[in-house]
C-alpha cells in the first residue's frame, strides 16, 4: 500500500485561474421598456401570467387576460407611465432609481472585491441574463437581493423563482442566497423615520395626519398564509413608536387594488376620500413597501389620490419619497447586504 503523502491540491488562484468572486444582485418589479401600447402589453403580459401574481386557474385567467385585460389596461397604463417617464434616459423611474442604487452599492462594496449588478422580475434586464453575467464575471457565490422589505409570495418568492428557474439551466450552478425579509429591521426601521422626518419639514405645511401606503394583495392571499398583511402592520406600528406618534397620526392603508376581489383593507384611494371628506386639509402619503419611487408611489398616490384628496375638500397634499439612493436608503441596503455576506466577505 502506498503511504505516501498526495501532492496538495492546487487553489484557482495558484493553477493561474482567476479568484472566485462574490456577486451581489439587486431585484426590483420590473418595467415597460417604453409607454407605447405594444411595450407596455407586453410587460404586463409576462407580469400577469406569473402564477405568483395571479393564482387563479390559467385555464380561467389566460382568457380574460388576452380578451379583456390586455386590450384594455396597456394604453391606460402607457398614459400613466407618460405622467412620470424620465425622459432624459427614456426610462421609467424605477429603472433609473434602481440602477443608481446597484452603482452606489457597487461602490460601496468595491473595497471588498464583490461585484454588484441589478435586474428586474418583468422585463429588461432580466434576472437570468444578469445571473449569467455575474458567473461571466467570476462570481461563484451570489446573494439574491430582492427588495422588498414585506415578504410576499407574489414578490420575493416570485424573484426567488426567477433566480432558480435560470439556474436550472446552468452546469455550474453558483452557491446563492437570498436577501430575506427586513420588514421591522431596526436599520430599516430608523431610516424610514430619518426619511419621513426629514422629508416632512421640507414641505411647506404641516400634515394633520400621515398614510402609510402599501401595495395591496389580495384578502384571499393572506387567507391562505401570507404573512404580507401583518408585517405591513408591523411595520407600521414600530414606524409609528420610532416616530413617537399615536395611532391617528399614522395608520397603514393598501394602494393598487386590481380586479372585482375583495384586497387588503382600508383602501388608500378611499382613506383619502373619507378623510377629505371629515374636514382634513393637508395630508402626507408614506409608502415603506417602496424600495425606490415607481409609477404606484408618483402617479396612483402622486397624481391620483392628490387629485381624489382635493376634490374632496382637501387642500395641501404630498407623497414622500421613498428610500430610494438617498444616503439613509444606501446605508441601509449595504447593511442588510453586509449582515447576508458574512462568511463569504471580511467584515
């Protein structure tokens, strides 16, 4: 038997091989690429067939979206996008945002060799396109970063979904993990109320009483186990205590209800109305599910529920900005990334 000792094995690095790297990609929703009819039907033909989205039987739905849906809703949300489009770089708002967020990540990270890319769960860049290009680029190790502070399964699970269904395709897969929920962080707790703070003594009134807005979901999700209801609750609560304000200065609202289903109560867009209506003038709108301003927080809760709030009495109205790539919502997303990429970085 031979006893002796094998050569030791030989690293990447001393075979001549490039290092492994660590990459970091960030997700948002997603996009038309433009606000023609054709650009944005087809944006909202692969985000309404998501089964994560819409649960209903495709045997069902498939129909009602091709006859009805999709012939109806792409002009009227092409108008929508139009109110917003960034049209210095012919590009939606999110998409703006969301790359400035990867850039100034990217930087941030750059000391410690992690590559930083960004992709959206509808439409371009895709998430298996820029998972591809970060194994290009050497990365053997990938944390997933949806950003979405409430877990949903229509949200992060559907990113998540995206992430593994191109790594089905892979030979070499990269190890992954994924960014989880931070909806009562206390980092994302304190910069939602440093943002709020500040954002509030820059307007030109005082707010009598503050919404905050979150995407809606359907009641039925929620039935079936969804934890997105009570971590928007949540979320709202320590907002409120971080903030030192009592129950009717702050109360939780859901925006964006779609469809004849009963959704997450109360209502934003109704919120409003009613408190126009009791006698309130001036109201401010917070949206803490929002990562970055989109077409939900600058044109539904901007432009529409402004107008809603004002025909109905009131006078003064404003929606906050979101964390965006502001210096509170940056540090915040290179914590939550730092916490995920202990052991694959030096801290």
């Amino acid at each position: 038997m031979n006893l002796q000792p094998r050569p030791a094995r030989l690293l990447p690095a001393d075979a001549g091989a490039e290092p492994a790297r660590v990459g970091v990609l960030l997700v948002n929703l997603g996009t038309p690429d433009a606000t023609d009819p054709r650009s944005v039907r087809r944006y909202l033909r692969e985000f309404l067939s998501d089964r994560r989205v819409i649960e209903t039987n495709p045997l069902v739905w498939q129909p009602i979206l091709n006859l009805f849906v999709l012939t109806v809703r792409p002009r009227r949300s092409g108008h929508a996008y139009e109110k917003i489009w960034n049209r210095v770089r012919s590009e939606s708002p999110l998409r703006t945002i969301t790359r400035a967020q990867g850039e100034k990540l990217a930087a941030r990270l750059a000391p410690d060799g992690v590559v930083v890319d960004w992709a959206m769960r509808y439409g371009r860049p895709s998430i298996g396109e820029r998972l591809a290009e970060l194994l290009r680029e050497g990365c053997t190790r990938i944390l997933l970063a949806p950003l979405y502070p409430q877990y949903s399964a229509s949200t992060t699970a559907s990113a998540n979904d995206a992430a593994f269904r191109a790594l089905l395709g892979m030979r070499r897969q990269p190890a992954v993990r994924t960014l989880p929920d931070y909806h009562d962080d206390p980092d994302y707790i304190d910069a939602l109320a440093r943002s709020t703070t500040q954002s509030i003594a820059a307007l030109p009134f005082v707010p009598e009483a503050v919404l905050a807005s979150y995407h809606g979901l359907p009641q039925e999700y929620v039935d079936r186990g969804d934890p997105y209801y009570e971590q928007c609750l949540t979320t709202t609560r320590l907002l409120r205590a971080r903030l030192g304000w009592g129950e009717d200065r702050l109360r939780a609202t859901f925006q964006s209800r779609f469809g004849r289903a009963e959704w997450l109560k109360p209502y934003t867009l109704d919120t409003v109305v009613a408190l126009a209506e009791a006698g309130v003038k001036r109201l401010a709108v917070v949206t803490p599910g929002f990562a970055a301003d989109c077409i939900e927080t600058l044109e539904e809760i901007g432009m529409q529920n402004a107008e809603a709030f004002r025909a109905h009495g009131g006078i003064d109205f404003a929606a906050l900005p979101c964390l965006n790539d502001s210096e509170e919502g940056m540090t915040l997303i290179e914590r939550l990334v730092r916490r995920e990429l202990q052991g694959w970085i030096r801290q």
